[in-house]
C-alpha cells in the first residue's frame, strides 16, 4: 500500500506586525503561499483572495502540463477578482500578493510564480532555491550591479516588479515543470523566513528534524529568534513513493483562514518590548513594506539611475572618509612624534656617554631617538655603578636636566 507524502503548514503573525498579511494552503495535491502587500490597505485580504481562489485548482491532474495550465489560469483569476474587489473598494486600491504554487502529479511538480515568495527543493543535503524573486533588487544582482549581499540590505530591496493585484490585467507568471522523488522536502516560504533565517540554518533544519510538522515549525521558531519583523509562513511537503495525493484535509493558514473583512479598522503598531529590543537590536523596527512598481523599462530606468547615483555618492562619502581617517592617522603620528621628541636621556653612543633626544622606544624599524650630543667621557672611566646607570640610560626631565647628569658623571671621572 503506498503511503502518502508527510505535509505542515505553519504561518504567523510574527512580534512586529499587528496583523499577518500571509496566506496559505495546503491541500490534497495543490500548496500554496501568498504574501500580501498594501499595508492597511488590505495585504490580508489580497493574500486571502488570491490563496482561497487559487485553492480551486487543487484536484488531480492527468498531467503535469494540464496541472500548469491550470495554475496559471487560476492565478490569472485571483488577479481578476482582485481588481474586482478593488474597484468595489476604493480604499483597497494598491493592494496585492506575491504567491508561490506547486501541484504535485505523481513524479512531477508543477509550479506558478510571482513576486518574491520563494519554492526551495531540499534533496541529499542541500538547498536549491528554485523560484526567482521578481523585485528591483533581483534585477540588480542578474545585471552584475550588486552582489547579493548588498541586495540584502539594499534601501530599495521592499520594490516587486511582478505581482498579483489591480495593475496589470494580464500578469507575467513563471511557470514549470520540475521533477521529483522519494527522500525529496520542497519548502515553500514568505519572506519573512527567507529575509531573516540563513540558507545555513534552513539546511541544519532540514537536515536534522524529520518530521515536515517539526521542521516546519522549528523555520518558523527560527525566524521569531531573530525578531520577526515580519510575518511568516512555511509550507513543508516531504515526498515519499505514493501517488501524490495527501491524505490529510485540505487546511488554510494565516489571513486566509479567516473570515473576510473589509472594515477599515485602526490598526495600532504592537509596542515593542524590551526583552526583544535587548536580544534583537539590529531589527527593533519592522522592515519597509513591500510595494509594487510596474515592470516598466522607464521606470526601471529611472531606478537603475537612482541606484547609480547613490553608488557614486556612497563612492565619494567612503573616499572622503578613507581620506580624513588617513589625514587622522597621518597627524596623529606627526603629533606623537613631536611629542617623543620632547624627551631626553642619557646613554651611550661609541663607547662614550652621550645625551639622545626623545624616548627608548622603535615602531618596527624606526627609532624613536636620535644622538643629540655626544660627551668626551669614556664610559670604561666611569665607575662600575655608573657605567651600569648609563648602559640602561638615565631619564632626564628636560634637556638642561640631561646637562647636568652629564656634569656629574663628568665629576666622577675628575673631568
């Protein structure tokens, strides 16, 4: 008897927002996330829409490419219905939803995407991310403009070129067939999983914690650990040999497991409490809502020049600063030098007594004194005691200081 594939679906609101904008479902054959956008203005609710339509098309499919043509044509519609509700509600105007689908046929997955969710396929220990983000940033990064790293905290890296909403009445939406197999997890996740939890982590998770409910919900702990800023969702499928039918009842989690609502309420900002700042003062704020920009060339135009002006600015503020710190170094040295100059000791220089300006000390090769006056006194003339004193130098306050030392030694010899 074939077994059927281990799922979990975990979504939460997180300690920063007040109200969780994620959505997802986890049905029969279809999983879905959506991440919503638009604030107050509905994020919830586009979410919502866009994941309860959707669930639509959770039945079996002859065909991987049957399955795809059928995502695609409901997250057509949940576009459709979006501009729909808009329209009926003016104030929800600019709302929209990221979303992340996968339908499993047996051995194959079909896969629907748009916006900056992600689809990650976990297979003999390592992490593939396999649905490319559609944000301003991402665009950056595939034109060698950034790298990664200076996407992740790039000011512009809240801009989605492509979503779900009541813009573009014919969305662009990534489509695919991707194989699988036994022992395969695929993930699918808001960004407020892959925004603040590493790849390195997601990884010791998957590896370790077998079970998709316990692993689901230790990604989710994970991102509360680092403060979550922002809400996440987690969708776990771990594929066994079965035909590709889940076994359990269909579920929603996050805004979509609510009832509608298109009240507009006052929404307060949860205060941030103390403990949290304490153990999480890089991320004491939530991040920059995301919002969508038209996949305009003018537009990208605009922002690529944007971003090449603050490349130059933050150019010429690190030159500046390189320049005024090597000015710093270069004057403190000249000031410590003067300052070393200041000091006088009494030692020996070829065999005889002598008066050296500045301080026993060398930075590496250079000295940091110099013979100012060297004596007619023999140090082999000088007393054992003595001729001790100056073999180690004799400190003096001050160059007339020094003079004197050297008449008394000058005394001893009867010179």
């Amino acid at each position: 008897m074939a077994t059927t594939p281990t799922t979990a679906a975990v979504s939460h609101v997180g300690k920063i927002r007040a109200s969780n904008q994620d959505s997802g479902y986890l049905g029969r054959h279809l999983y879905v996330v959506a991440d919503g956008m638009g604030g107050h203005a509905g994020g919830d609710i586009a979410s919502a829409i866009a994941a309860q339509r959707i669930a639509e098309a959770d039945r079996e499919y002859a065909t991987a490419e049957d399955a795809v043509m059928s995502l695609q044509s409901a997250l057509i519609a949940a576009n459709g219905l979006l501009a729909e509700t808009v329209f009926e509600h003016n104030e929800l105007t600019g709302m929209g939803t990221t979303v992340s689908a996968l339908v499993r046929v047996r051995d194959q997955l079909a896969l629907a995407h748009i916006g900056d969710s992600r689809v990650y396929l976990f297979r003999d220990g390592e992490l593939t991310q396999i649905t490319t983000d559609h944000t301003f940033v991402q665009r950056l990064v595939e034109s060698g403009r950034i790298t990664p790293e200076e996407a992740a905290v790039h000011p512009r890296r809240a801009v989605l070129m492509r979503v779900l909403g009541d813009v573009d009445a014919s969305p662009e939406i990534d489509t695919g067939i991707l194989d699988t197999q036994p022992g395969d997890r695929w993930l699918l996740c808001s960004d407020g999983l892959s925004g603040y939890v590493s790849e390195e982590k997601v990884v010791q998770i998957l590896r370790t914690i077998r079970t998709a409910q316990g692993a689901a919900d230790r990604l989710v702990k994970e991102s509360l650990d680092h403060g979550a800023p922002d809400n996440v969702t987690v969708l776990l499928i771990d594929v066994d040999d079965s035909d590709g039918a889940s076994g359990s009842a269909p579920v929603f989690v996050g805004s979509a497991a609510q009832p509608l609502s298109f009240a507009q309420e006052e929404v307060a900002r949860k205060p941030i409490r103390l403990p949290t700042l304490l153990l999480h003062p890089l991320k004491p704020t939530p991040p920059e809502d995301s919002h969508f920009e038209p996949e305009s060339e003018s537009y990208l135009d605009e922002l690529i020049e944007e971003d090449r002006r603050r490349s130059i600015r933050r150019r010429i503020m690190w030159g500046v600063g390189v320049t005024l710190a090597a000015i710093a170094i270069v004057l403190a040295g000249y000031l410590g030098y003067r300052w070393t100059q200041m000091h006088y000791y009494v030692g020996v220089s070829d065999g005889n007594v002598a008066i050296f300006k500045g301080v026993q000390q060398s930075i590496g090769p250079i000295s940091l004194s110099s013979v100012y006056q060297t004596t007619a006194i023999d140090l082999d003339e000088l007393p054992s005691y003595q001729r001790e004193a100056v073999e180690a130098t004799i400190s003096a306050e001050s160059l007339r200081d020094a003079h004197d030392i050297v008449d008394r030694l000058a005394a001893v010899t009867g010179g």
